[in-house]
C-alpha cells in the first residue's frame, strides 16, 4: 500500500552577504586584463545575476565545508516542519562536489548533523542530482519505509573559482570561455525539504503527486564536466582510460593542465533546452499534466539568456505556460546548481505566492550530459490536529518563525474559498471551521480540473452535447436538493429552531429551480420529456442517499458543510461557466439561465451561511460535523460530475 507524500518543511542556507558585480573581483580574484574583464562583463550579462553568495571571505578564504551548507539547511527546514533531526529515518542530498573525495556527501552530513541512525544517500551528478535525491526520498515515504525524510541540494563551488585556480596553466592551455561562463555564473548555497505522508495541522504543505527523471546521455556529449580536458576523446566516441584526472601522474599535473577545472560547452546549451523541451511535450502528451492547470512553474536555467529561448521553444510547441506564472530568485541569490531548485521553492512558498489547490511544476535541465527533472506538486491547506493521516504527528512540537514562513499565512490559504478569510473578531471554533472549509474548497477545485467535461469547457472545447448532459445530470439532483432541506428541517429541535427557520426559508426559494434548468434544456433543442425522465448517475445516486441519510438525523447542523459546497459552486463557479457555455456555443443567456440565476442568488444563501456559523450556535464537535460532511459532499459532487462522461 502506498501513501502520499508532502513536503512539510522548507528552507535555504546562504552563506554571507549578497556579493553584487562589482564586488565579484575582491572575493575570486583577476589579472587585471581588459581582455578578462570584457569576458566577465559579457558573462554577467548574459546571466542577468545582479547578486549572490560566496562562502568566501574577501581574501578569498573559504568560512564553512559544503557540508556546514548542506547541514544548516537542513535544520532550518526541520524546524520549519517542527521536527526534530533525531525523527529522521532517511537524508538523502545532492551535489555536484562534497568537501572530501571519500566517504560520500550524505554521510558527511549525517556526521555534521548528528541525531540517530538513519538511512543516507548521496546522489552525484549536476544540478539535477538534488533532485535525483528528492525522487528516492519520496519513494521510500511513499512506500512506508520511511516517515520522515530530509532532501538536500548544496554547493561550495565558490573555491574552485578563484584566479589562483586558473593563472597557473600549461602554454598551450588556457582557461577558455567554457570555463570563464561557469566562474562568473556559478555561487554557493544549500535548499532543503522536510518529507511526510500526512500534511501540516497548521499551515499549508505541498502534497508531492509525481516526479520524473530520465537521462539522455545515450544520444549527447559531455556539456559540463571536471577531470577532462577533451570531453569526447581523441576519437570523437568519448573518453577512454588515461583521458581523466586520475591518470595523469600526479594530481599537480592535471591541475596544471587545467582538468580539474569545472567547465561548460556553451555552444551545445541550446541543444539542452531542445532536448527539454521535448521531454516537456511528451510529458504532456502522456497526460501527465495539462499546462492550463498549472498554476507556478519554479525552472531551474543557469541564465537569463536561456529563458526567452525556452519560452520561444514551448511557444513553438503550443504548450506556453503563461509566462506571469513562472518564477526564479536567479537574479538574486544566483546560480546554485543543484540547490537551486530548493532554493526557489523555499522563497517562492515562504512570500505566500502558493495558495490550497495551486499546482506547482519543477523542472531542473541538467547540463552535465542532459538529464532532465520535473515534480508535480499541489497545495493543500492545512488539516487540523484531529484529521492528520499517514504518521504520529507530534502536535506538541515547537512552531517557531511564525505563519508566514510555512509559505503564506492561514488567511492566504483561505483567500481562494467562496467565505474567505476569517475575520478579526472570529472566536477560534469559527476560525478554525472557516480554514478548514477552505482545504476542503481547495481539494474539490483540484477535483473539478480534472473533470472531462470541465477540462473541456475550460479549454475552450466544449460542445452543445456537452452541456445537454451537464444539465441532465444535474437535474435529479436539484429536484431532490429541495426535498432534503424540507427533511432536515423537521429533524432540528426547538434548540436549534432558528437553523430550522433557515432551512424552510432556504427549502422555498430552491424548490422551483429545476423549472429554469428544464427550461434552459428545452432553449438549447432538448426534448423536455427527455430531461424530465433524467435518471441519477452512480455520483448522485451516492449523493442523494448520503444527503437524506444525514437529513434524517437529529439536528443535522452539518449539513451546512453541504451548503458550503453547493451554494459555493453557484457563488463561485455558476456564472464563470455560463459565460465559457455562452462563448463557446453561441448561446443567448436564457439559453444558461440557471447557472446564472444562482450565479447571482448564491451570494445571499452564503450570507445566511456566513450568520450562522458567527451566531454561536455552532460549537467545536458541530464545526466538526460540518466540515466532515462538506469533505464528502465535496467529493461526491466530483464523483456526480465526472460521470458525465461515463
């Protein structure tokens, strides 16, 4: 049995002070050439980095190991989790250089950490090495083995790209662009994630839905690499044994042949975003995701140069995301190869730009000889201590640096939801039902993208057969709708008499509108007898049976978590359709006129919802009710749709 996976925790580690360009010189050093200063002038402006982090002082010595980087990060992110390193079952890191040759990064690590016994893994590679560790990571959660992991990517490369490095070279050796666009471009700096199978209880997590790494090493050369001079070999098929640095006779020689130098084939990137791309298409192709539904996209690419080429080449393929939907930190906290990406999430999810329903793609193009990374990764708002699965949650531990750093406040989690955030004078069983009927609206929205009918409408291909079946489903439901609040009304006591008022009131006003929907059916050239005799679907047969069955008990005050869901459709979901239908159909408006009427109407049903649950009747065990009923409605309504399509 598998389980879902969230990231509960993230952070980054920057060492220093952000450097700016024209502090670059004092920390790495030059000759004081025109020749070195034009190369570094074209390079800073191809990247676009204004400022990053050096693990360097101005001497150029170096102030902490990779594994201090790597370490912080990951403390700071299990203390955003408010978990302990002691939990940890498994660490797993990324990077394209540790501190020492022998024993592996994670171990180093796991040795500057300290806590128990744990699993470790050290993934060797580029910049996609962090994430080779974060997909390991999330199969061991997912498969149980693990219920707490750490992922990390970091980088000191900074020591490797001091002038001391490159002035003592062989005559007939020298630096080159390909290592020159790497010294200017490159920083240091450490990402991490927390990994669970249960989401937060108190601020939103990402839940992980996939990821995807592949290799096309088999069809390209060498790009980036340290220990060659010649990445293909005199014969052009690669190197061979005696080409690298472990064959020279000593490591002074191949230093001084410059082979111990990180480089980068420039001429070959544009081959790299080609190759993504593509991976990118066939991702997409194979359903994986539609990039309409993707709301952030955090890519990571080594400069700025290289984004208008990768927006020209998903132009070209008709699959641009919209480009206000992309994010980077690259102009600020720079290049840091395989901590990038953790980097990013961690200041992107920490200014609150993540909301409960929003979907996330990472991708990370690796240069080393094209590999390719992506996740997929949803919002979801919090849980509440009593709805925590997967894990022993310890709901006792430390919350330190406050709301905003779990990547927005609970407001912002609310922000999406039909009764939006709480208000300031909302006691805590109201403001606990209102952000937890937000994760609710945040998990139904996920839902509807993912229903054909809905995916149709929003893409613009609906058709008129279509709508002829949303509203035949639809039917036995609202006849029925008014029939169920007629029945909770006569289950309310003379305690809860005014909620019986509520209902009566809310029963008259809704027992008519299967009239509009009938009539709506017939305006678009449907037969009346036809809609008349609609019969349920699986989804709302298990609908209606649920809706009277929770109708029937004594004071069903829960069923308000029903409202919330249907009311909320209408407020905030009805008139946006109507409008998709009437566009893409050609239709006139009393062709849609029950989508807008409670497009319009809805609103005052959701006032009353509001008054109700700030009246103090509703008291913790029946905000509890409430919000379990919502949560299966939510689904079932879901269900009622996506079998529109069979």
């Amino acid at each position: 049995m598998t389980r879902a996976v969230h990231i509960t925790g993230c952070a980054s580690f920057l060492p220093g002070e952000p450097i700016g360009n024209d502090d670059l010189v004092r920390f790495l050093g030059d000759d004081g050439s025109r020749a070195a200063a034009a190369v570094r002038r074209r390079v800073l402006a191809a990247n676009g980095i204004r400022s990053r982090h050096y693990a360097l002082d101005p001497a150029g010595r170096t102030t902490m190991l990779n594994e201090e980087l790597a370490a912080e990060a990951v403390l700071r992110a299990l203390k955003e989790s408010g978990r302990d390193v002691g939990q940890l079952g498994l660490l797993a890191t990324g990077t394209t250089q540790g501190d020492v040759l022998v024993p592996g990064f994670a171990s180093m690590v796991h040795g500057r950490l300290g806590g128990g016994p744990m699993e470790t893994l050290s993934a060797a590679g580029v910049c996609a090495a962090s994430m080779a560790a974060f997909r390991a990571a999330v199969a061991g959660v997912r498969l149980g083995e693990h219920d707490l992991a750490a992922v990390v990517g970091s980088e000191l490369v900074s020591r490797g790209l001091k002038h001391s490095r490159y002035a003592d070279t062989t005559a007939s050796e020298r630096a080159g662009f390909d290592a020159e666009f790497l010294r200017w471009t490159l920083s240091d700096g450490a990402g991490a994630v927390v990994l669970e199978p249960g989401p937060r209880p108190d601020r939103s997590s990402l839940r992980v839905d996939w990821t995807h790494l592949v290799s096309h090493a088999h069809e390209h050369a060498t790009c980036m690499r340290a220990g060659l001079t010649d990445p293909t070999g005199p014969g052009g098929e690669g190197p061979g044994a005696g080409d690298t640095w472990l064959d020279r006779d000593t490591a002074a020689e191949a230093e001084r042949a410059g082979m111990l130098r990180l480089r980068q084939d420039v001429r070959a990137l544009p081959d790299l975003f080609v190759a993504g791309v593509a991976e990118y298409v066939r991702l997409v192709r194979a359903g994986r995701f539609d990039p309409r539904d993707i709301d952030h996209v955090l890519c990571h690419y080594s400069s700025e140069h290289f984004r208008a080429d990768i927006f020209r080449l998903l132009h070209e393929a008709d699959l641009m995301i919209d480009e206000e939907r992309w994010y980077t930190n690259l102009h600020t906290r720079g290049n840091t190869g395989a901590a990038s990406i953790f980097v990013m999430l961690a200041e992107a999810w920490r200014s609150g730009r993540f909301a409960p329903g929003d979907r996330i793609l990472l991708v990370v193009p690796e240069s080393g000889r094209f590999s390719f990374a992506f996740a997929h990764l949803t919002c979801v708002g919090p849980t509440g201590p009593e709805t925590v699965t997967g894990t022993a949650r310890d709901n006792g531990a430390a919350r330190d640096g406050g709301a905003d750093q779990a990547g927005g406040t609970e407001e912002a989690d609310a922000a999406g939801s039909p009764l939006g955030v709480p208000e300031p004078g909302d006691d805590d069983v109201v403001r606990w039902t209102v952000l937890e009927l937000a994760g609710v609206w945040a998990d139904l929205e996920s839902r509807l993208r993912r229903v054909p009918v809905l995916r149709r409408l929003e893409a613009g291909a609906a058709t008129l057969a279509d709508y002829r079946r949303l509203l035949l489903t639809l039917r036995p439901q609202v006849v029925e709708g008014g029939r169920w609040i007629a029945r909770a009304a006569s289950s309310f006591s003379e305690e809860l008499f005014e909620l019986r008022s509520a209902a009566l009131h809310h029963g008259l006003e809704e027992h008519r509108d299967y009239r509009l929907l009938d009539a709506d059916f017939a305006a678009i050239g449907g037969d009346p007898a036809e809609i008349r005799a609609a019969t349920k679907n699986p989804g709302s047969e298990a609908l209606s049976a649920y809706m009277f069955h929770q109708a029937s008990q004594p004071e069903p005050v829960d069923l308000l978590g029903a409202m919330f869901v249907i009311e909320g459709l209408g407020t905030a979901k009805a008139t946006r359709w109507a409008g998709l239908l009437r566009d893409q159909l050609g239709l006139a408006e009393d062709q849609v006129r029950f989508l807008l009427y409670h497009g319009d109407n809805d609103d005052d049903h959701f006032a009353a919802l509001r008054d109700v649950l700030r009246s103090g009747l509703i008291d913790r065990p029946r905000a509890e009710r409430i919000v379990r009923t919502a949560r299966v409605v939510a689904r079932l309504y879901a269900l009622q749709l996506e079998e529109i399509d069979g």
